[in-house]
C-alpha cells in the first residue's frame, strides 16, 4: 500500500493503517457513526464509519492496527477517506503500533544533546538548576510525547523536536539582539511545553488527560516550577522565579489563547513570537509537503482554517 501522504484524490487503495482517534457521534438523522483518525508513519487521514454497532464501535478501538479498503477523497477542503471495509488485522498480519507512528525527523539522541550543550547557556544558577530538575524528572516522557493531539508538532518526539528548533530561532536572535537574557529565553523555551508530559496521555493514541483538559499545561508547568522550588529550597518569591513563571504562563501570547497574563517582558514576547513561528511552520511544512505546485492545500484549522497556495516553479 502506498503511504497515507502519497495517496492521491480519487485513488482507491487498501492496506494496514493505526487508529489514532475514533471519536463515537450521532449523525442528524439519529444514527451512530465513528469519525476516525488513521495514521501511518507518512501522516494521517480522517474518515467516518457509517451506521457503526456497539461491537463495532468496541472492536475498532484507539490503538488497533486495521486493515482499511477506501478512496482517498475531498471534504470541504480537507483530505478524508472514504471507508469501504474496515477489519481488525490477522495474528500473521502487522500488528505493532509502533510501526505506524508518525515520528520527529531527528533522533531521540541528538535533541537530547542539543538541549544539554544548552543548559550550559544557562547561567542563572537558579534557572539552571530548575531546568535540570524537571528535565531530569519527566526525561523519558519529555523525548517520546507529541507536542499536541492534532494540529502541530502532533507526532512522536514532536515535543522536544518543537523545544530544539526553537531554542535554535532563539539562538539567532540572541545573537542579533544581544540584550535579549539568553539565559531566561533558553530556561522559557525548554519548559514553556514541558506540563504536555501532564496534559497529554502519550505518543500513541494521544488524548488530553482530565487535569490536561481542566486545567492546561501552561499551569501544569507552572505548578511544576513551584514544586522543584520547594525540592531545591530555592525561594520561589525572588524576581528570577517570578519572571521564569512569566515566560511559561505568558507564552500563548493573548488571553483569549489560554495564556493567564500577557507577555510583559521582552523574553516572554520573544518566547512567545518563536513558538508561533515553530508552530506554523510546521503546519504549513506538512500541508505543502501533500500538495502540488500550482494548487491550494487543505484548510489548516490552526492558522484560522485558512489554505494556502502553493506556487509553481518558476526559473
């Protein structure tokens, strides 16, 4: 079969694919339907399954690998599939998750090398021994969670892959800005996304756990900043941890995007501009990367629904 990304319009196509969500609605006319998500470790498609029974709806669970026959199709701007059959996989067929996972496009090891050589940047001893901390406690989930359930960076590893691209956007600022606090923007950086370790249930199947949806991780990891005060005995009232809370609880930018306060220092709406350019970039990377020269993408529901144009090679 060919990868989810290469599927073209109109093309009818079968094969092995993971359910990554199977969300159960009701459909006007009063029947029950699941509105999937598939995946494979090219991208994912959305599709509804039709008039589902409870033993469908049971066997075809978040997590289980299928096998799906279909035709790739348009629905008001977005790429779906159009289900034809849907089957649980054999005990001879692929069956490992693991296999289907979209994943970050550099190594586990080297991010991790890059955050470390910039922890050394970090000379505010505070900040750095915070950094250190929480890192060191949520390491493993840090390096293998997604940065979201679906719009950007919502692939295995995507978390700390988002965290390494910004630190290096925010490495070249410091450099033509120096009176930017290299220090304090590397510390909001590497923890501004760390409470998705709290709000988020894991690499596959990624779902919002209940304290992620009832109280978010911008105060996750604020919470988590206060509790690694209270293990280190550092003071959290002194205006280095104060401002280190800002960076994280200011990030989103507007009120009206989850963040408690606006950014009201210069790293905090440096912070706060490179994690929406990170963002964006990879959702326009991964509409563009499915979409000819010459044509529109699907409609990007994080960057307002809009579509954009690609345009054609010109010499």
């Amino acid at each position: 079969m060919k990868k989810i990304r290469d599927l073209v319009v109109d093309e009818d196509f079968q094969g092995f694919v993971l359910i990554k969500t199977a969300d159960v609605r009701i459909a006007k006319n009063g029947k029950t339907f699941i509105a999937f998500t598939f995946q494979d470790n090219s991208g994912s498609i959305d599709g509804k399954f039709w008039d589902a029974s409870n033993d469908e709806i049971q066997r075809f669970e978040v997590g289980r690998v299928v096998h799906l026959t279909g035709k790739r199709e348009v629905y008001q701007g977005n790429p779906q599939v159009k289900i034809y059959k849907l089957r649980l996989t054999n005990p001879e067929e692929p069956n490992d998750p693991s296999l289907f996972m979209e994943r970050a496009p550099v190594k586990k090891e080297a991010m991790e090398e890059d955050i470390n050589q910039t922890i050394f940047e970090i000379i505010n001893p505070h900040w750095n021994r915070i950094v250190r901390f929480l890192l060191n406690k949520y390491k493993k989930e840090f390096f293998e969670y997604p940065a979201a359930k679906k719009n950007h960076h919502a692939f295995a590893g995507g978390l700390a892959y988002h965290t390494t691209t910004m630190l290096h956007l925010g490495k070249s600022l410091v450099n033509e800005y120096p009176q930017l606090d290299a220090s304090l923007l590397y510390a909001g950086v590497i923890l501004h996304d760390l409470g998705k370790v709290i709000e988020l249930s894991g690499a596959m199947a990624t779902e919002y756990t209940v304290v992620g949806n009832l109280v978010g991780h911008l105060v996750l990891v604020d919470e988590e900043i206060t509790k690694a005060c209270l293990a280190l005995k550092i003071d959290e009232s002194t205006e280095d941890i104060v401002v280190l809370r800002h960076m994280v609880l200011a990030h989103h930018g507007q009120l009206d995007y989850g963040s408690p306060v606006r950014p009201r220092i210069m790293e905090a709406e440096i912070l706060h501009q490179i994690d929406n350019i990170d963002a964006s970039m990879q959702m326009l990377n991964n509409a563009i990367s499915k979409t000819e020269p010459g044509e529109y993408t699907e409609r990007i529901f994080g960057m307002d629904n809009r579509s954009f144009y690609v345009p054609k090679n010109v010499e």
